[in-house]
C-alpha cells in the first residue's frame, strides 16, 4: 500500500499532529479558542444580552451572524487549503529522496488535491515543452490562491460599515425624539431622554460591534492569506529546485 493510501486512511488526529502544513489551521483555532473565550466571559457578565436587548435595529445581531458565517468559510478553506500543502509537500519529498519516481507518478498522487494537481501538471507540462512562462502560470495560482482572501477581506470592510450604519441609525432615533419634543414638563423630558439614550445605544453598540467583528475576521483572514503565500513559496521551490532536477535525471 502506498504512503499516500496510508495518510488518506489514517485518522484524522494523527494527520494532524506534527504536520507542518496545519501550522496556520491551528494558528486559526487558537484564535477562536480567544475569540471564544472572550464571548464567554461577556457573557457571563451581561454584556453580550445588554448588546442584543438594547440594539434595537438589529445591525449588531446581523454583525453577529455575518462574523460567524465568515469565520466558517475561512476554516473550510484553512482546512482545503492546508491539505494541498501537506500533500504538496509530501510529494516534493518523495521526488527528492526517490520515493516518488517520476513526475506522472507525482501527478498521479496529487489526483484528490485538484489546485496543486493542475499547477504540478502544468509547470511539468511547460519544463517538457519548453513553452510558456512558469512565473506567469505560479502568478496566476497566486491570484486564485488569494480568492477568499480577498471576500474575506471584503466582508471585514462590510462589517465596518455596518458598524458606521448603526451610528447613523442611532443618531436619527436621537433627532427624532428631539424633532417630538413639545412640551417640557417632567414626563415628556423623561420620554424624550429614554428615547435619546435609546438611541445613543443604538449608535455605539453597533460601532464597537462593527470595528471589533471587522477586526476579528480580518486577523482570521490573514491566518488565510499566510497559508496561501505558503503554498506559493513551496510551488516556486517546486518549480526552481526540485522539477529542473527531475527532469533532467
């Protein structure tokens, strides 16, 4: 059975464990671990409930669920990503030291990882036919490689303004309660300030939920994004080293 068959069927843990190539999915779980942490601590001490209770517009609940779907999608694509790498990498080794005896054979073991699978394929394809230009190709990679990276950082930059939203929206409950005030005897002015702290509230919940979930995710994201420029490291390695040798062997 091939070394490949045996990591495939390994379990989980131990293909975790020890390999490099999860450094940056494990950089990210010590993050929520944090991230995590600290939501429970505020919590505990009413701060999350006295958020949700007194965002009367919702924008911070929105946020909320914004920052965990966006969380979500960038561990799908830690976890992908970070496979390619680790199989990439065990690939590479296996050309070095003979273990992986030609390319097709390196090709063939790459055939579940289909990102690093076509790049192999294709910077193989050009050193035979002398035709193309690799940089052009790894560029290329690169570029798809920093997709979600860049949705991701899209979605911080949302939340930042989802944040500004709710300032807006603050300040007009404000004026508008100011805009009813008619009369100045004792119970309108305590009407009128209840509706004007309400919606104080509304404006600065909603924009330190927003600058503090927009800063949360890009952090996450750049965890991504040290994966991605990762695997482009290693491809130009590929490339340079360790492809010009095999070919010429």
């Amino acid at each position: 059975m091939s070394d490949q068959s045996m990591d495939d069927r390994s379990p989980l843990a131990a293909r975790l464990v020890g390999n490099r190539a999860y450094d940056d999915l494990f950089r990210w779980v010590l993050l929520m671990a944090l991230i995590c942490l600290g939501a429970v601590i505020l919590w505990d001490y009413g701060y999350l409930a006295y958020l949700i209770d007194n965002d009367t517009s919702g924008i911070s609940t929105l946020i909320i669920a914004i920052f965990g779907a966006a969380s979500l999608y960038c561990l799908w694509f830690l976890f992908d990503l970070s496979g390619e790498l680790s199989a990439l990498a065990r690939v590479m080794k296996g050309l070095e030291d003979g273990g992986v005896p030609d390319m097709a054979t390196a090709v063939d073991k790459l055939r579940n990882r289909r990102r690093v699978a076509r790049i192999v394929s294709d910077l193989n394809t050009m050193r035979v036919t002398t035709a193309g230009s690799p940089e052009t190709v790894l560029q290329a990679f690169a570029s798809e490689l920093r997709g979600p990276v860049r949705l991701g950082v899209f979605i911080s930059d949302t939340l930042y303004k989802l944040g500004l939203l709710g300032t807006v929206i603050g300040f007009i409950l404000m004026l508008v309660s100011m805009r009813d005030l008619g009369e100045f005897d004792v119970e309108t002015m305590r009407s009128a300030l209840q509706s004007m702290t309400g919606g104080m509230a509304v404006a600065l919940l909603t924009t330190i939920t927003g600058l503090s979930a927009g800063v949360l995710l890009r952090m996450q994201f750049n965890v991504l994004d040290s994966l991605a420029l990762r695997i482009t490291q290693t491809l130009v390695r590929f490339s340079e080293v360790v492809l010009p040798a095999v070919t010429r062997d």
